[in-house]
C-alpha cells in the first residue's frame, strides 16, 4: 500500500498532458469502460470521458494501478456503476480529493445474488437489460448536467437519441426472447451476470458461480448445473469473454447441450475486437443469446 501510494504521488506531481491541460470541456472518469461509452455517446463533443480500467479487464477482481488513476487526476466528475461494484477501488478512488461522483445504476430494481459469499447483495450486472440501461443514461445525462449546466440541454438531447437506438436494436431482440417455447427459455451462464437481461428476456437463470469474485467452475458448482440442465432440458451453456470456457463446455459435453459462444458483460474489447461499444456488447449479447435458444 505504501509503495503503491507513493507512486500516485509521483504521477501526480508530474506535468498533465499538454493536449489535456489545454482543453477546458467537462473532465469526466468512469470506473469501467461500458459506463464511459454510455458516457461519450451523452456527452458528445462536450466533454472528455476516460475509463480508469482498460478494455478487457475483469472488473470485480481488478487490481488499480498508479497509471489507472492517474487517468483520473484532474477530473471534474467521476461516474460509478454502484451496486457495491467498485468497493475495491474506493479507497483509491479517495486519494483523488473531493471529486463530484454519480452512482450510475441509481433507480433500477435491484436482482439479490444467489449463493456464494456475496448472496443476499445487490447483482452490480444492471447495465445488461434494455429497461435498465435506458436508466443508466438519464442518470449519466442527469450527471453531467448538474457538473456542466450551460450544456445540460445538449447532454438530454444526446441521452434521448440514444436511447432511442438502444430500444431500436435491443428491444426486437428482446421480444424474440420472450416469444421463445417455455422449455427453451433457460439461460446458462459461467457467471451470474445477466439476472436483469433474464428478467428483460423473460428466461429462466441458471449459472456456475453468482459472481466472478467467488469460486469458479468448483466440481459442486458444475454438477448442479449438470443435475438442472437433465432436469429441465436446457438447450444452450454460454461463457463470457473475460473468464476460462472450460467448465461450460465441459457441462454442455456431458448434457447434450449446446456450447453456445461467449457472452460479454463486464468490459468492452479494443476497437478491433467484437463489442467496442456498449451497443455493441448489448446486441451481440443479446443476439447470441436468442440464436442459440431457438429451435434447432
């Protein structure tokens, strides 16, 4: 910790990019990349957004470094999911000062987290269902007009068109969803990341671990997914991008089931890869999810 402490007060001490000093619009970090994305399709040209955790990263076992926070140094807001998500990063996140924060996930109905050390917790995965992620947005529009009034008209502009196109992409595959056969309506996950799509979806949820930060893919685990999909018939087992696929394909061989692809949820890819925006990570989600659980 002291190390660690030490090195922020280096990066800090150290002149601020030219580009970035020179530039007076809205300064906002997020703590993950999904919510920065939400954050610069509201935002627009407006303000200058940045995640302090990287594309890829798995955001409940993160570990910061001083090159993280250092992307926040500076910043006028700060916009956090809430839901007890970020509790491993709040104590560097104070180091920052009296930074102005929004709790992004304000509002949605919070899923409890079934089994594991976290059960009875609030599920921090709000973002993956089209009701609640049209909430994220007013706040995160809400968030950046109380830090930038002049501009508050154009950031619920902004929030209003988008999300008029999340409604247009998601909401046919959500129908798609809830029309499928009863039998079919099972979503089988590694992690227990997707209770507010499932609910959206209308689909039963059936999963390995509830969250990332717990054990994964332990033999109990794994048997009672094997146990529940010969029961119910379950026709598709997914795994998402940011943890091993192994146990998933190991239930889908010994069930009959499908392995069904890789699902995102937790962190955007680069912008080469699969899902470099939100809408991106929600459609072919989503459009996996819908695929794999038709009839064959």
């Amino acid at each position: 910790m002291t190390r660690l402490l030490a090195a922020l007060l280096i990066w800090f001490s150290l002149p601020a990019d030219a580009a970035r000093a020179e530039d007076s619009r809205l300064k906002v970090a997020t703590t993950f990349t999904i919510i920065a994305d939400m954050a610069r399709n509201v935002a627009g040209d407006l303000a200058v957004v940045e995640s302090i955790t990287r594309p890829g990263a798995d955001i409940h076992n993160y570990q910061p470094t001083p090159r993280d926070l250092v992307r926040a140094t500076g910043a006028d807001l700060i916009l956090a999911n809430g839901l007890n998500l970020e509790l491993w990063f709040q104590q560097f996140l104070d180091k920052l000062g009296d930074v102005p924060t929004a709790v992004v996930s304000e509002g949605i109905a919070p899923i409890a987290i079934s089994g594991g050390d976290y059960d009875g917790k609030p599920n921090p995965h709000g973002w993956m269902a089209l009701d609640s992620a049209l909430i994220y947005v007013d706040n995160i529009a809400a968030a950046l007009a109380a830090a930038d009034p002049a501009n508050a008209a154009a950031y619920r502009a902004n929030a209003e068109d988008y999300k008029a196109r999340i409604s247009a992409t998601i909401a046919p595959l959500r129908e798609a969803a809830r029309t499928l056969p009863e039998p079919r309506r099972w979503l089988v996950t590694s992690e227990g990341a997707f209770s507010y799509l499932a609910r959206d979806f209308g689909l039963n949820e059936l999963f390995l671990w509830p969250i990332n930060a717990d054990a994964q893919g332990t033999p109990q685990q794994v048997r009672h997914v094997i146990d529940t999909i010969r029961v119910t018939g379950a026709p598709a087992v997914f795994s998402e991008s940011t943890v091993s696929d192994r146990p998933a394909r190991r239930i889908a061989a010994e069930t009959g089931a499908r392995y069904g692809g890789t699902l995102y949820v937790d962190s955007l890819s680069d912008a080469g890869g699969p899902v470099p925006t939100y809408l991106d990570l929600l459609r072919v989600t989503s459009a996996t999810i819908v695929e794999e659980l038709k009839d064959d």
